[in-house]
C-alpha cells in the first residue's frame, strides 16, 4: 500500500497476531473511508512502551515538599539589640530591669509587660534584647517579635486567603509574644478583637507577653478591655536619656563601630542632641563620616559645623534651657532664683516651681529625672505630679492657660533676642 502506516501496537504478541489475522482488512477498510485513501496497517509489540513511559515520568521535575517555616529562629531578633549592648539610665533603668525580669523566667514574674516612650528611646531595644535572651536561655521557646502592622497583615491575610486556622496557630501557641507600636492598632476594630482573643489565649496559658507603645496604655485609644488587661502587668516608662546616659550611649557607639572620638566632642553632641537616641547615634555618625571624607581632624569646631542644621532651632538661637524657664518664670512671679531649687513648698513658691517644672516638660527635651535635679534634686513622682497639676488646672481654666501660654513664649521671645529677663 502507498499510504502512511498506521501502527497497532499490542502488550501481548499472540493477540497482536491474532488481531492481524482476523481484523486487519476490516481496519483497513475503515481506515480509508476516514482518511479518504488507503492505510497500510503495521502491527509491532508493545514490550517498550511502557519502559519509555516511566523514562518520560523520571524527567518531569519532581514537586518538591512544602517547607515548614519558621516563625522563630534567632533572626528575626536585630543582633546588635541585647541587654549588654542597651546603656542603662535613670530614665530607662526600670523599663530594663523588667525585661531582664521577664527574660529569665517568662510568664511567672511579670505579665504582661507594657514599655511607653517616645520615637527612638530604646523600646524596640528591649523587645529584641528579651527574645535574644529567651531564646539563649531555652533554645527551643517559641518565640515571636512582630509590630502590630505586621500582626494586622497577617489577620487580613487570614481572612482573605482562609487561613484564620493558621494564623490563630501561629499565635496562639507561642511561649512569649513581643508586639511593637500596639497604638496602630488603634481603629482597627476586627484586628484589636482578633488581637484580644490572642491576648487572652497566651495570658491563660501563662505565655508571655510584652507590648510597646509611643503613649500609656490609656492614652493608645484602644479598647477599654485591652487597656484592661495591658495594665495587669507592669507598666513602665522610658524618658529621653539624661546627659550622663547620653555620653554612655554615644561612647559605646563609638567603641562598637572602632571609632575614636575626643571627649570634647561626645559632650557637645550629647550636651546639643538631646531628643532621642537614634538622633544621638546618627548625629555621631554623620560627624565621623564628614570627618572621615573630608580629612578634616574631629573637633567642635566641625562637629559644630556637621550638625549646624541640627541644633539650630527653628524658632531661637540655641535651645531652651531650663535655666532659662526658672529665671523667667521667677521673675514673673517676683521670686528669688533660688527659690525655684529649694525645699520650701509654700503655696507662693511651689505653684510657680511647678508651673516651671511644666513648661520644662514642654520647651525642652529633659527627662523627668533631669528636670528634677534642676529644682534642686526633686525625684521623678515630684515632677509627674507637677506636670498632671498644672496639665489638669490648663484643661479647667482658660486664664491659667492663657498665663502659662504668654511665660512659655515670653522664653521664647527673650531667648531670640539673646536675653531671658523679662520684663515684670
């Protein structure tokens, strides 16, 4: 036949001749009133096609195994965040020792743990420093830092993706949770009741829990159920460093990163940057840096010159002092300086010093703690309890807000002209 070959190809060769004897003229037939023209049949034994089909099969790409993720190893934690690289202060020294506490028998000594501060004061620190030391302590702890942006994806995810059953999981089951910058939370209504109900799991289960926060736990504008429970624990705050803390921190950045810096340097950088410690470190850096590129030798004179548009205020020639807020304030009320720094608490003397200790808590970036040993070695309740009082009386009464208002820029003002006395 002149046509193409059809292949019939059978497993057993007694059949296959079986089927040529009996049906190959049939099939043939068939075949050309489908092809319209004629077919030669061949037929040949199967014995290979199964070895090719295997061969075929061994070349596909085998599907890998689902990888297990973990959610808990070390890296997740930033390495340079321990307790031995943290600089301890008065004004952090409490929010530490409960981390420290928490670190060495989690769940039983303080829980929940809640940290407030500012932007930059050391929080995140902590939280990375207790999960480092969980972590050394007990190698296999489950242990998870996550902001609550990140705890806020992740229930979406759940929900878009179904996945709640893993997500719950993952959270539910944790020897300690370490959750950043919970006040995002706050108008996220499903995501704070997911949040609650996981709060709830961890804290039956004796797990631990830490949260961080830029306000107190009253201020986060959560719900009152969650403020609740952030307050069963211990709650502490961190204040910006003291200008002792300050030059700690800054040398043992510099010791860290093999880098000298005069003494007479670190203090102006220290005594000019006072508002955090990431603007601390980084006005460092910069100054080393410059230093560095420009071959110009590290002194005041560059460093003043690195970070002139920096401690520039915006408003003033130089910050204000609280010095400044004491003879001012003094003045207006037509008391001695001296009387701002002495124990007499007569009604004539302690309510202007509290108003100054105010206006100090607002015009400068001074902690509570150096704010206190200005007025002549107060402690830290003393001045709390200053700022709440006037803070509570501006809130009542507009004339007295107007006052402290018009002493406030009064500092302002002389400050610019190069003179604090105001006129009485």
């Amino acid at each position: 036949m002149g046509g193409p070959a059809s292949n019939v190809a059978g497993a057993k060769p007694v059949l296959l001749r079986m089927g040529q004897k009996n049906c190959q003229k049939d099939i043939e037939e068939a075949l050309k009133g489908l092809l319209g023209r004629e077919a030669a049949l061949c037929f040949e034994a199967a014995q290979e096609i199964e070895p090719i089909l295997k061969e075929e099969e061994a070349r596909v790409d085998p599907i890998p195994a689902p990888k297990t993720e973990s959610h808990f190893t070390d890296e997740q934690f930033n390495p340079k965040y321990t307790f031995e690289s943290f600089v301890v202060g008065p004004s952090n020294r409490f929010a530490q020792a409960a981390g420290m506490a928490v670190a060495k028998d989690p769940g039983k000594a303080y829980n929940p743990v809640f940290l407030y501060g500012g932007v930059g004061l050391g929080k995140t620190h902590i939280l990375h420093a207790i999960g480092h030391a969980i972590r050394q302590n007990r190698p296999g702890a489950r242990v998870l830092y996550v902001t609550s942006e990140r705890f806020i994806n992740e229930f979406i995810d759940g929900l878009r993706f179904d996945k709640m059953k893993d997500f719950r999981s993952k959270y539910r089951n944790l020897d300690c949770l370490l959750i950043d910058d919970i006040q995002s939370l706050t108008g996220k209504e499903n995501s704070m009741e997911e949040f609650y109900y996981t709060f709830n799991s961890l804290y039956d289960s004796r797990k631990q829990i830490i949260i961080s926060s830029d306000r107190t736990p009253g201020e986060t504008k959560v719900s009152a159920r969650l403020v609740s429970r952030f307050e069963w624990g211990v709650v502490a705050d961190i204040q910006p460093p003291d200008l002792e803390t300050r030059i700690a921190i800054l040398r043992k950045k510099a010791a860290s990163e093999n880098i000298f810096v005069p003494d007479d340097v670190i203090l102006y950088i220290a005594s000019q940057i006072r508002s955090n410690i990431r603007e601390l470190e980084g006005s460092l850096i910069r100054i080393v840096a410059f230093s560095s590129l420009t071959g110009t030798p590290l002194t005041i004179d560059s460093a003043r010159e690195t970070l002139k548009d920096i401690v520039s205020a915006a408003d003033s020639s130089r910050p204000v002092r609280i010095e400044d807020i004491q003879e001012v304030v003094a003045a207006h009320f037509n008391l001695d300086l001296r009387d701002m720094k002495s124990k007499r608490r007569t009604d004539a003397i302690a309510f202007p010093r509290q108003i100054a200790m105010y206006i100090a808590r607002t015009l400068t970036e001074c902690s509570t703690t150096e704010i206190g040993d200005a007025f002549g070695g107060k402690d830290h309740t003393t001045v709390m309890h200053a700022c709440t009082k006037i803070k509570g009386k501006m809130t009542s009464d507009p004339y007295f807000t107007a006052l402290v208002n018009k002493i406030s820029q009064q500092i302002k003002n002389h400050i610019a002209l190069g003179d604090v006395r105001p006129s009485r």
